[in-house]
C-alpha cells in the first residue's frame, strides 16, 4: 500500500504526516485491501480576511477509485471531516462486496408452486 501525501501552498509537517496516518488507521481497520491512496492539502486565500484549507484524498482499491475533498478554515478540521467522508464511503463499498442476500435460482419458488388468484 502506497500513501502520497503532499501539499499545494502548504509546508507538510512530520507532525500532519503523522495526524493522517492515525486518521487512516481507521479506515485500514474496516477495509484493508486498499492499493494507493493519494493525499493532496491545500491552501487558498480567496481574500486578506480568509484562509481555505482543502483536504482531499484519492484511495484505490481493486476495481474501484473513492474520492472525497473537504473544506474548513482549520486543515485539522478539514483533515477530520475528510477522513469521515471517506470512511463512510469505504463501509458503504465494503457492504457491497459482502451483501450476499439475494437468492440463488435454484432456490427461488417456481411458478407452479405459486397459489393461483
């Protein structure tokens, strides 16, 4: 697994590396088949009085790409918002894959046994 963690008009710190991996640990427990996952944090100053700290994330997994982004004045903030967005969307994709709740053909009734009207 491969983790890119990069900055766009932002210095990352060890201490922010080591805020997102804790973060991650989160979604590695719920899902672990996970091949790259990509890191981008960003600040824009859309005036004087305003900072925007923008947080995104790209994970790929077999046979699907998530991607989630957030937006806070506080990029720990951002961060955690980020991580949540993107641990739902893993739980979301790992119920997916394991929803095995429809019926084979085999066990589904035949027309004959259906109670005519």
């Amino acid at each position: 697994m491969n983790l890119t963690i990069s900055g766009h008009h932002v210095e990352v710190t060890p201490a922010i590396r080591e805020y997102i991996r804790g973060k991650l640990e989160r979604v590695w427990r719920h899902f672990d088949q996970v091949i790259d996952i990509a890191v981008i944090l960003t600040v824009d100053t859309v005036s004087a009085k305003e900072n925007r700290q923008k947080a995104e994330i790209n994970l790929r997994l077999s046979g699907k790409a998530l991607y989630a982004e957030s937006l806070a004045h506080d990029l720990y903030a951002a961060i955690d918002s980020l991580i949540d967005k993107l641990d739902r969307q893993v739980m979301k994709h790992k119920t997916k894959i394991q929803d095995h709740s429809h019926d084979a053909v085999k066990h589904m009734p035949d027309a004959s046994d259906a109670i005519p009207i």
